[in-house]
C-alpha cells in the first residue's frame, strides 16, 4: 500500500511511513492503470471523501475505523481537499505541496508521454537554495529560492530567468509542484538547454494594502534583480535576463516584461494573460508597447504565450488572440492538453526552456 513517492514532494525525506502499530497502513498508491487507491484511517467518522474541486470521490467503511476507494482521478499532478465529516484535513499520510493559499495534498499520476522529463535517478542534480531578501516596496524579508545548474561555477557568469508561480501558491511551486529544476537537469544532460540561474519569487507579496496582487513586479525590479545581481554571477544586460510565470505569475511577466522592455529579453506566459483575465475591456498602460510592433519585436528575441485546450481560463486566452490578431508581433503561441494545472505548466516549461539566451 505505501507508495515511495519522491524524496522531493514527501513529508519526509527518506522512505519512512510511521509507525505501523500507531499510524496503522494508510495512504495512496497509483496503479498500474493509473487508478489510484486510497486507505484513510479515521475512527468514529461517517463519511470520508476525496473532493477534487467538486468532484467528489467517497471512500467506503472497510471496518475497523478504515474508509478505502479506488477511484481514476485523471493523470499529472492532482490536488485534492481530504474532507472527513465535510471538514477539511490534511493528511500526513499522503503527499503535501502548496496550492489554494494553504497545504493540500496531492497525487501525482505518471502521464505516459512525459515519462523521465523529471527522473531523480541516473541524471546529475542542479541545487535549490533558498534566499531572504529585504524588499524596500513591502518593507520586509523577502523569500525566494535560486536553482544553480549541475555544474555550477562561481567564476563563470549566468544568464537568469525569473520564474513565477500563480496565485495561493508561493516561491515552492515550481520545485516541488512543477519540478522544473528536475526538468532542467534533464534539458542539460541532453543539451537541449543552454546553462542558467532559475530565481523563484514570492508573487503574493504584500505591504500595508491588502489583497494587492500586483505588488511582486514592482519588488521584482526594485529589489529582487538588484540582489541576485549582487550575490550570484548573473549577467546584467537585457539579452541574458528573462521573466515567466503561470497564471497570476503571467500576469506579472505581462506587467514586468511590457513595462520594462529594457530589461527583460524573454517573456513566457503560461496558461497566459497579457490582461487581467476579465477585465480586457479595460486599458492597461502595460499594453501600450504592444500597439508599436517594431519597437515590441526589437524589445524582445522570444515572447511565448501557452495554455492547455481545457482551461478554465481557455475564453481570456481567445480574447488575448484577437486582441492580437492582425498584429505583426513576433510571437509563439502553444496548446497542450489539460487544464489549468501542473501538469500543463510542466509542459510549459518544458517547451520554453530550451528557447532561452540562444
């Protein structure tokens, strides 16, 4: 029944379930057939349901306070809310990441077409450091995490791309959700990638204003580029500087990137808004550049805009086509299947690491 789920998205780090005797067997496993089994404990309960956003999923009583189920919950990496009673709980027993502005536990389905893009064994491992930042815009110690390449060497210099979760997530996601330093290890032991510095910000930074979701761009160049460029051997023009982000992290790679093209090479927008989703009838002076097409394609060697066909999102990305629509912009636009979720942005990733600092 216990599944050895990888060293990096368990709560423990070696492959240690508990105590038998006092934790009893209990957990998740996907099968072969990508189904997956869950075996909760939870004594004097009535009701135990795996509920994916709606979808809900209930165990049975197996006797003995046991609720089990085996259920397909579709494949790549999957939240879901443990409700016992109709509370929410989390489980130490299964995998916990960091989504919906709170822990949740997760399963991770292997999907047949991205198999070893992110394999632990037998590919040499860059390192993920974790680093504070005082932030002169929320008057705090910021968080962000660095990814450094395998052969890392602080006398030679760097270029960086910023990359940027989406909203209720934090500087985590793109290391234990989206795996992509794993997938960068693997684009370089190919050669499919060119050597860089990853930076992970903290996009739900705030300062006294409340739910100010547009805050990180501003920190992002007021604070964070001026830190990485003092404390790592990046290199500071333009050409070796980009930004890219999922969601909200789109958002703020639209705001960061169009408003400071002299800073920004690269820009990637996954499950991808140029505006803010649902408000496209209004003006944004970020857009501004995007009505100068010959000033827009020198300002940058890659624009690259991506989502999956079954996003929620999926009509604000349509609205963002026709706006460009007619437009002699230099721009890639990619599909891929799935929602709004892990598993595309991995895709995402994937795609455009290999475009950079060519």
């Amino acid at each position: 029944m216990k599944l050895k789920w990888p060293l990096d998205v368990s709560v423990s780090f070696d492959p240690y379930y508990g105590e038998p005797d006092r934790d009893g067997d209990q957990g998740a496993s996907v099968l072969p057939d990508g189904r997956v089994r869950f075996r909760i404990e939870a004594a004097n309960a009535k009701e135990v349901v795996i509920d994916r956003f709606g979808e809900r999923y209930p165990l049975t009583p197996s006797g003995n306070g046991v609720f089990e189920g085996t259920f397909d919950l579709g494949r790549g990496f999957l939240y879901f809310f443990l409700k016992i009673d109709g509370a929410d709980v989390l489980s130490p027993y299964l995998p916990i990441g960091y989504g919906c502005c709170r822990p949740m536990n997760f399963v991770d389905v292997p999907v047949e077409d991205m198999a070893g893009w992110d394999d632990l064994e037998g590919i040499e491992h860059g390192a993920v450091s974790r680093q504070y930042y005082l932030s002169s815009v929320t008057g705090k110690q910021e968080i962000c995490l660095v990814y450094t390449p395998p052969a890392y060497d602080p006398g030679k210099r760097y270029p960086v791309l910023y990359l940027q979760h989406g909203y209720g997530e934090n500087e985590t996601g793109w290391i234990y959700q989206g795996h992509a330093g794993r997938i960068a290890d693997r684009l370089l032991k190919e050669g499919a990638m060119e050597e860089m510095i990853i930076v992970m910000g903290n996009g739900m930074v705030q300062s006294g204003e409340p739910d100010n979701l547009v805050l990180f761009p501003e920190v992002l160049v007021k604070d964070l580029i001026p830190f990485i460029a003092a404390h790592y051997p990046v290199l500071t023009d333009k050409w070796h500087r980009a930004m890219a982000g999922l969601s909200m992290g789109s958002y703020h790679t639209s705001l960061a990137t169009l408003t400071h093209p002299e800073l920004f090479g690269y820009a990637g927008l996954f499950s991808g808004f140029l505006r803010f989703p649902g408000s496209e009838d209004r003006e944004e002076p970020h857009m501004e550049l995007l009505r100068h097409p010959e000033t827009f394609n020198e300002s940058f060697r890659l624009f690259y805009r991506a989502m999956g066909t079954e996003d929620t999102y999926f009509d604000s990305f349509m609205r963002d086509d026709a706006y460009l629509e007619g437009k002699p912009l230099s721009i890639i636009r990619e599909t891929f299947p799935g929602g709004h979720d892990w598993t595309v942005w991995r895709r995402c990733i994937r795609s455009f690491l290999p475009r950079l600092f060519r």
